[in-house]
C-alpha cells in the first residue's frame, strides 16, 4: 500500500554494484593410509577466507584395488571483482593457487584434485550493501544484493524465504491485510512456514529488508531481459 510504502521507502533495485566471480566444484580425494583421520576434518569444515569460502558439499568412502579412500565434494568460491560485470579467470585461478592448494594442503603426499565444475557467479549488492526481499507474487519470493553466492547464509537465506512466502501466500488470498503483512515482518511474527516444521529463529524487523512497495517493479526490473518474465502472467496474484 502507498502508506507501508511511504513509511518504510521504496525498493532499492535501482543501482547495483556488480562484481563478477568464480564459483569452482572441487572433487578431493584421500588416501586414508597415508593421511591421518584426524586431518580429514579440514575437507569437512566450512571456511571463511575473507570473501572466499569453502564448503563441503558431501563426502563419501569408496574402496579401489583394496584401498580406502576418503572422497570430498567442495564449492569454492573465488570472491566478486568489484566493480567488473563480467567474469575474468583471474580471481578462480587465483582462489585455487592461493587459498585452496595451500590451506587444504591439496598437493602433499595422499591427496588429489580434480575440477569438476567452474562456472561465473554474477553478483551485485545495492546501497545498503545488505541482502533485499521482494515478493512480487503469492507464490514467489527473490533475494538479491547479497554480494555472492551466499554459501555461509543459504540456509538461512533460504528459511527466510519461506516466511516470507508464507505470509505474502495469506495476503495474495485477503487471509491477511497488508497493516497485519507489515506488522508480521516487523515482528518476526510469520506463523506456519510452509514446509518447516521447526521453531523459527528470526527475531528482528525485517520490514527493513523487504521492498514494500508495489510487487511489479522488482519482477520487471529482474526479468525484463529474460523470457521468464513472459511466464510473470501465469504466476498468481
């Protein structure tokens, strides 16, 4: 409504930063006879090198002419190159010589590596430099200006989502009016989440966070060079 949208600002999917990276899928594998148990621990960690990150995806023991092999599927990140739109080889290549060869010791005696998968990871981030929310459908909920592939925060990320759309889902069906669909943002107040069972850890204002506007500047703005926005008209309301 044009009062939620005077109080707490328009959308700010206007200026993005863009910076360009590298999101790298790695396949270790370890000779369990030659490295101890106990340094496996680091392939399972999740860490933090600044803007690059390691995370392990899965990890699986497989056995081959009688010997046992520790295997780890690792996402890496390579950091954004700001302020750069498009993807440059640098700054993976850069990530693996300099962060994950050395940290995770891939080149020592027992341990090898292979590429999997290494593609561009776009990002951007808006003048707040913090994560938005859109919710420009019932059915449908957007994150953006995270400022990467959000490896740390997916989880988090992701369950934030969901209530948000439960809430906007009640909305878009008149269960709730649009004060009570601020009130429940601004208190964290977001009831059933679908397909969570659990306690809801959020607690803060995040009207803060959620563009509150009108629900089709956002969709536009995304989707205006992608066919997808075609399909906007089949979303419901």
């Amino acid at each position: 409504s044009s009062g939620i949208n005077a109080e707490y600002g328009r959308n700010l999917q206007e200026p993005i930063m863009y910076a360009a990276a590298g999101s790298i899928t790695v396949l270790v594998t370890v000779d369990k006879g030659q490295v101890p148990e106990e340094h496996l621990r680091m392939f399972r960690d999740h860490k933090a090198c600044g803007v690059k990150h390691i995370a392990c995806l899965g990890e699986r023991e497989v056995s081959v002419g009688g010997v046992s092999y520790a295997v780890f599927a690792l996402q890496c990140t390579s950091g954004g190159h700001f302020p750069m739109q498009h993807a440059h080889p640098e700054p993976p290549l850069n990530h693996i010589k300099s962060v994950l060869e050395p940290v995770l010791g891939l080149n020592r005696a027992g341990v090898s590596y292979d590429i999997i998968q290494l593609r561009s990871c776009a990002r951007g981030v808006t003048a707040l430099n913090c994560f938005r929310v859109a919710a420009p459908a019932s059915n449908l909920v957007m994150m953006y200006g995270l400022g990467g592939l959000g490896m740390a925060m997916a989880v988090s990320n992701g369950l934030l989502m969901k209530c948000v759309m439960g809430i906007r889902g009640r909305l878009g069906r008149g269960e709730i009016s649009a004060d009570q669909y601020a009130s429940s943002l601004r208190n964290s107040s977001f009831g059933t989440v679908p397909h969570w069972n659990h306690s809801v850890p959020f607690d803060r204002d995040y009207t803060r966070f959620v563009d509150m506007g009108t629900t089709r500047v956002p969709a536009k703005v995304l989707f205006r060079a992608n066919k997808f926005f075609r399909l906007m008209k089949f979303i419901k309301k």
